[in-house]
C-alpha cells in the first residue's frame, strides 16, 4: 500500500515534443546561413575589388578622378561618396518631417472614415518600383523643376554672391538637389507607414490620460506619444537611409552621372549606386575591379549606419 502511494505518476511527452530537436537545428541553420552570406558577399567584393584597391590604395576612396579611358585609367571614388552621402541625408532631411507628419495625422487627427483609404495609400506607394520614380522624375518632375524653380534662382541669385555658388549648376532639371527630392519621395510613404505602425503601439489608456490632464494634441504627441515610440522611430528612420543609400535606378535617371563633385545644388553628380548601374554592364579588367571596390565601399558605409542607428538605441536604452 505505501508502495503505491510513493510511487510517482509517470509524465508524458508533451504533443510535439519529437519536432522540438528538428526546430531548434532548422532554426540555427537559418541563422547560420544568414551569416554565411553576408561573410560571403564581403569576401566575393573584397576578392573582386581588390586589384583596384592595391593599385590605388587610399587615393580609391579620396581620389577625385574617375577615368576609365585605357591609355590613362585612374579611379578616384571621392564624388560618388560624395554624391550618396549628400543626396540620401538631404532625401532623410525632407522626407522625415512630412513621414512624421502623415503618421501623427492619421494616428491623433484623421477622422475614422479617411483613416483606412489614405493609410492604404501610403503603402501603395511605398510598395512602386524605383524604375517607376526614376521615370516619373525624368519625364515629369525634370522639366517643371527646371522651368519653375532651378531657372528663377538662377536668374535671381546676385553675380558674385554665395547664392550664385549655391545654385550654380546647368537648369536642366537633373542634379544633385533633384535627385534628393525624389529619393525623398520614394522614402517618404516607407517612413511615415512604418511610423504609423509604431504609434498604433502606444496603449490608448497613454494618450486618453494625457488628454485627461488636459493636454493638447501637440503635447501629447511630443511628450508622450513620441517619447514611447522613439526607440522604433529611430529604426525606421535609418531603415529609411539604408534605402536611400542604396537607391539606383531612380537616382541614376535623374541625377545627371557626372563623377566630379558637385559645386551647387543644381549641379549634376553621381552615387555609387549610379556609378555601378551605368558602367558595370560595359565593365571590365580594372575598371570592373573599380566598380566592385564600390560596391564595398558601399556595403561599409550602410554597415557604418545602422551600427551607429544600434549604438543610439543602446545609448538610450541604458538612459
């Protein structure tokens, strides 16, 4: 009798239990996979760039001459990193204020009735192809910035002045300021609906105690609707550089191509993107080498963004 009263029940396997050793390799052989890429991809630029990089060294990346003719071939990449840095923190600049706008709209003030159609909007439009802006730029957008804006400050800005310098350039509707402006376009429905997911986040008892106080729309928006989401907010803010970083077609058709660096706003440039579009298809020997050294150039500037996007997160999580 107190045999069986000792002795203890028996457990069963839990239903799935069988599966648990095959998920668990499934699951970090995704990872590990993951991994591999990225190493590989690294060492197939590296590999590939690397007679460009050991014949010009560090004049690669701060050379300003790009010459691919082959009595002379030098290879300066100075003006498409010049060029991708410029148009993408000048796409971020304009692009974030109006994504954060539309978020905040459609979260606190759009009536219920709108609030669906024009969500869905903006993530059509985050959804159309590069190709399409970068056509839309070219066709459309090119000859009415030319004819409207580049040529009226052009004309206005006095002889000698720094206004002249700043808006020096051929009024064609192509150059680096163009080129911003769609890039900003192409990012902006991608920000403002990732940041409108973010807001939706915020427990409704945050904000209905806010207004409870008696604050009003823009304090809770700033002082407390905003404060929840920053951690996201910054992601979504550097996913959104990410892309522009890596942005081709649409800069390629509008950016004017020209290697040297830009002396005014309306002046033609390039990006490394733009570079390797144009020039990699007809590529080869050396100048191919040069073209794959900026992909890596490329690669390093996008790991260097979001590494420092992680160190802000960190920096504010320990805060």
């Amino acid at each position: 009798m107190s045999t069986a009263l000792n002795a203890r029940p028996r457990r069963t396997a839990p239903r799935g239990f069988a599966f648990e050793p095959i998920f668990r390799a499934l699951c970090f052989s995704a990872a590990i996979t993951l991994l591999v890429t990225l190493g590989g991809v690294i060492v197939a630029l590296a590999i590939g760039g690397w007679p460009a990089i050991a014949k010009f060294g560090i004049n690669f990346v701060i050379g300003a001459t790009w010459d691919p003719s082959p009595d002379h071939e030098v290879y300066g990449a100075a003006g498409p990193i010049i060029g991708t840095l410029i148009t993408s923190a000048a796409a971020l600049m304009m692009a974030l204020p109006v994504a954060g706008g539309v978020a905040f709209f459609l979260v606190e003030l759009c009536p219920t009735f709108l609030r669906r159609p024009i969500g869905t909007a903006v993530e059509l439009l985050a959804g159309i192809p590069s190709i399409v802006y970068g056509m839309w730029g070219l066709f459309v957008f090119a000859p009415f910035f030319a004819k409207y804006v580049e040529a009226p400050l052009m004309t206005a800005a006095p002889a000698g002045s720094i206004w002249e310098a700043v808006f020096s350039g051929i009024p064609n509707g192509s150059g680096i300021l163009a080129a911003s402006i769609i890039l900003a376009i192409m990012i902006l429905p991608f920000m403002a609906a990732t940041l409108r997911e973010l807001l939706n986040t915020v427990p409704a008892a945050v904000r209905e105690s806010a207004y409870g106080l008696g604050a009003t729309t823009a304090e809770v928006v700033m002082s407390v609707t905003l404060p929840y989401v920053r951690r996201g907010a910054i992601g979504a803010v550097m996913l959104g550089l990410g892309r522009a970083l890596g942005e081709t077609m649409a800069v390629t058709f509008i950016i004017g191509n020209s290697h040297g660096f830009p002396k005014g706003l309306f002046d033609s440039g390039s990006t490394i993107a733009s570079t390797i579009a144009n020039e990699f298809n007809e590529a080869s020997g050396l100048q191919s080498a040069a073209l794959i050294a900026l992909g890596l150039v490329l690669f390093v500037i996008t790991f260097t963004v979001l590494a420092l996007a992680r160190l802000m997160l960190r920096t504010q999580a320990k805060g």
